[in-house]
C-alpha cells in the first residue's frame, strides 16, 4: 500500500514522526560523536604526557634491574637500554594498570604489560607483539592509534622510531569503549522516547488541527447519503459558515463545496420543474386526448352496421381507424396513469385478493392469446393472498406475463409460480411477503437495456414494427406502470436476464 493512499491525518503522523526520527538520530549521533571525540583526545593526553616523560628521562625508576637514565642498563647493550626506558614508561605515576610498550631493535620485539598486583610487568605474547609492531611510525613520531591487541582488547597506542630501535607505547582503550557503548545506547533510548512522546503529542495535534476538515467531509457524506433521484430535491445541507471562510484551505475547501452544492441544488431544482412541467403536460395532454379520442371510437363504432354495404376500401379503412383509435386510447390511459402514479395522486385499496385464482385465470387467457408458448402454472395447495387492490395486481402480472409471450419466440416455455415467504424465492424474503416469479428460457434482454428496463419507453428492439391485434407492438411503458403500481402497494419488483432466458420477480405484502 502506497503512502497516499493512507488517510491524511495517518500520513502526516507518518512523515512526522520520520522527520523527528532522522532528527533525533542526527543530534545522537553529534552527541556521541563528540563525546567519543573527547575521550579520545584525554586518552591521547593522557598517552602523550606518559610517553614524553619515558622518553625524555623525566621519570624515576622502573624497578629492579633499571637505572634512572634511560640509555644505560644492568647488561650495558643498547637492547637492554631500551627495555629499561619501557619499564621507565610502565611505572612511572599515573600509568595505569594494562599499559604495555613493545621495543624492537632488529633482533626479535619484546613487550611488556603492567598488570595490578605483580611486582614486574608480564611479557606479552608473540601474536600481540606482533600486531602491535604493525603500527607504522612516521619520522620521530606517528599519530595515535586505536589496534586491537590479541587477547587484550582495544588499545591507544604510538609509535616512536630512534635510529634503529623502534618503541610502541599503549593504553587500554576498554573503559574510553564502555562509555561510548553506554552513551549509544543512553542516546537511543533518549531519542526514541523523544520521538514517541512527540510523536503521540503531534498526533493529538494533528487531530484537533484536521476537525474542521472531518466537519467539511461530513457534510459531503450527508449530501450523499441524500435521496435525490425522485421528488422535490432537498439540498439545503451547507459546510457551517465558519469552516467556508477562504484564506485558509479549509475554508478554501469549505467554500468551493458551498459553491458546487449550490449549483447541484440549482441543477436539481431545474430538473425537478422540468419533470414536473413534463408531468403535468402529460397528465393534461393524456386528458384532453381522451375526449377526442372517444368520440373517434365512438363514430367509427357507428358504422360498424352499414360496413358491409360500404366498398372494401372503405370497410378496410374504418377498421384502420377504429384499430389505431383503440390503441391511441389505451396508450392515452397508461401515460395517464404513469403521471398519476410519479405524481403519487394513484389510489390504492387495502383488499385481499387472491393470488392463486388470479394466476390461474391470466394463464388461461395466455394460452388462448398466445398458443405457440408452452405457459405452464406452479402454484401452491394452499390459498395465497396479498394486500392490494385485486385491478392493479392483476394489470402487474399481465403486464409481466404478456411481455414474457410478446417478446420471446415461439417455442418458448413460461414458467408462472407463486410461493410464500416461508417458501423463499431469489434469496432471502421477509416473511410477510407473498414472491410471483415469471419466467421464459427465450434469448433474454439485450444486455444494454438490462439496467433500465423499468424506465419509460424502452424497448428491446426500437426498430420492431407495431402490430395490430392481440400482440401489438410494445410502447414501452407496461413495466414501467408494473413498477409504480408495485410500489404503490408496498411491494418489490426484480429481473434478472441473461442469454438462456429472463426471470421477474414480484414481491407483493401477504394478506
């Protein structure tokens, strides 16, 4: 997961708390490097002074064997010269315990280390001689070292190279190591306590400083949780005038969701006054259609008894007319009813009708219209009865069942049953809930019109020539009126298509 895809306030505790970690590391990371720097520059002091007072003769007498001048010893050969002013160096004041010299005059080194509790030094091994050798003197005189001595540990050292003896001279660099261990972890520990403690301060920080913007966001979670598909649009949720106030990018944000809800609000109240113009023009046109077209029907039905006296043309021309006229009608009265039903001015009444006798008397008039589909019944023992006005349940199936044979080949099989709740159907209904379901194995809804199929004039085919008959064309308005009169009486309709077939589903309140 990419940082931006966090939350805001989790970002920027994030990068927070990253910044004051490389802070704290840089500033331990100065503190122990100085404090390293000074205890290493008073162990080289404290090297430096022991060194030039062995060197320079200052010091007093190593113990047996020496002599107080640092050229002359007990064998009188320059090798024992040189082991004398190591000695000289191993117990003067101040050496502590652990220091070593190693002297190499061509002919094999020798160290020494002092050690508490022994009368003379301790010679050291071969291996740490060695390694201590290795240290390269430059002129009189090389800078200070730190050399692992094997065996011993870490050790400060210098070298010296008098003509042809050359001289090592060292301190144990343990206790100068332990500190700076201690001081590390001392310095990480600090700094990480550091870094939480603000860490956590700027998180409560942070989030107080990010309410204004949850309070911005809530608002627009409000916004769309609003129904605003259907009816009167009721926009009048605003971000709180304090939190609109430009300058700051809150209130920027503030006020550019103050500006887009105003013109949504605009938008969706000019649709609304637009639907409801088209709505009203419609229920009065569809109204005003009807007289007209009654009195078409009603001239044309005059002269149904003088028709076989008329010439064919004429007879055939009537006919025309009184079809179209009955069609006109009937599609006067469903915009009619589509009005009424948006406009929710469509009673309903609380009968009880009878489902099962419903069913079976619409599938028998299917099979006398439509004799070329298998329809076949599946209906339960029992009586079910739903809630509802018995015209505007039996104009629901109709219309489900007619569009099932209308618009499937011949050949095709339509399946009509019925159950109760207690029987589910399509998942999982609520128990006071009779489902009828529809079916047909034809070659289903085109997949372009699947999603909207309950809307106004749609069509599988636009292009379908309209017949005259029985099984006129479709005008694209019967689920749209299954839909509103379905809802009017509390209930559900579903479909679901696919290339094998279409399956609706109504869901009606059980009586």
């Amino acid at each position: 997961m990419t940082l931006r895809r966090w939350r805001l306030q989790t970002r920027l505790i994030v990068l927070a708390g990253l910044v004051l970690l490389l802070v704290g590391a840089g500033i331990g990371t100065a503190s122990w490097l100085s404090v390293r720097g000074s205890l290493m520059a008073d162990l080289d002091s404290q090297l430096t002074s022991m060194t030039s007072h062995a060197r320079s003769g200052d010091g007093p007498g190593a113990g047996p064997g020496t002599s107080g001048n640092p050229g002359t010893s007990g064998g009188g050969d320059d090798s024992a010269a040189a082991v004398d002013s190591a000695l000289r160096y191993l117990f003067q004041p101040g050496v502590g315990d652990g220091a070593l010299v190693v002297v190499d005059s061509g002919g094999g080194g020798e160290g020494l280390i002092a050690e508490a509790g022994l009368a003379r030094p301790r010679a050291l091994s071969a291996e740490a001689i060695d390694a201590l050798l290795e240290v390269e003197p430059e002129g009189t005189e090389s800078a200070h070292e730190s050399v692992r001595v094997p065996g011993f540990g870490a050790y400060r050292v210098v070298a010296f190279h008098d003509g042809g003896t050359t001289t090592v001279y060292g301190v144990p660099q343990g206790s100068v190591d332990s500190a700076l261990e201690r001081t590390a972890w001392t310095t990480a520990f600090v700094v990480l306590i550091g870094v939480i403690a603000t860490a956590a301060l700027m998180a409560v920080i942070i989030h107080r400083q990010l309410r204004d913007l949850r309070d911005v966001a809530r608002t627009a979670r409000e916004v769309t949780d609003l129904e605003l598909s259907a009816g009167k649009p009721e926009l009048a949720l605003r971000v709180p005038a304090d939190l609109a106030v430009p300058g700051t990018e809150v209130g920027d944000v503030g006020a550019s969701v103050n500006r887009m809800l105003d013109h949504v609000g605009s938008a969706l109240e000019e649709r609304y006054r637009g639907t409801e113009q088209m709505r009203r023009f419609v229920a009065d046109a569809s109204h005003e259609l009807r007289t007209p077209i009654a009195t078409i029907r009603g001239w044309a039905d005059l002269t149904r008894p003088y028709r076989d006296d008329l010439p064919a043309e004429v007879t055939t021309s009537l006919g025309k007319i009184d079809s179209g006229a009955m069609r006109m009608s009937s599609l006067v009265d469903d915009l009619l009813l589509l009005a009424r039903l948006e406009a929710g001015r469509q009673p309903t009444r609380e009968d009880t009708v009878d489902v099962s006798s419903l069913l079976v008397e619409l599938v028998e008039d299917a099979h006398v219209v439509n004799p070329d589909h298998a329809i076949s019944l599946d209906v339960p023992p029992e009586a079910l009865e739903v809630r509802g006005a018995a015209d505007q349940v039996r104009r629901v199936v109709s219309i489900v069942l007619t569009n099932a044979c209308v618009h499937t080949p011949p050949g095709t099989r339509v399946h009509v049953e019925a159950l109760a709740a207690r029987k589910p159907v399509s998942g999982q209904l609520p128990s006071d809930v009779v489902a009828i379901r529809i079916s047909d194995d034809g070659g289903g809804i085109p997949p372009e019109i699947r999603d909207r199929v309950f809307d106004r004039f749609v069509r599988g085919d636009p292009s379908r020539a309209r017949q005259d008959g029985a099984k006129g064309g479709s005008s694209g308005l019967g689920l749209s009126i299954a839909a509103g009169l379905v809802e009017l009486m509390r209930g559900g309709i579903s479909m679901s298509s696919t290339d094998a077939g279409t399956s609706f589903e109504l869901r009606l309140p059980a009586a």
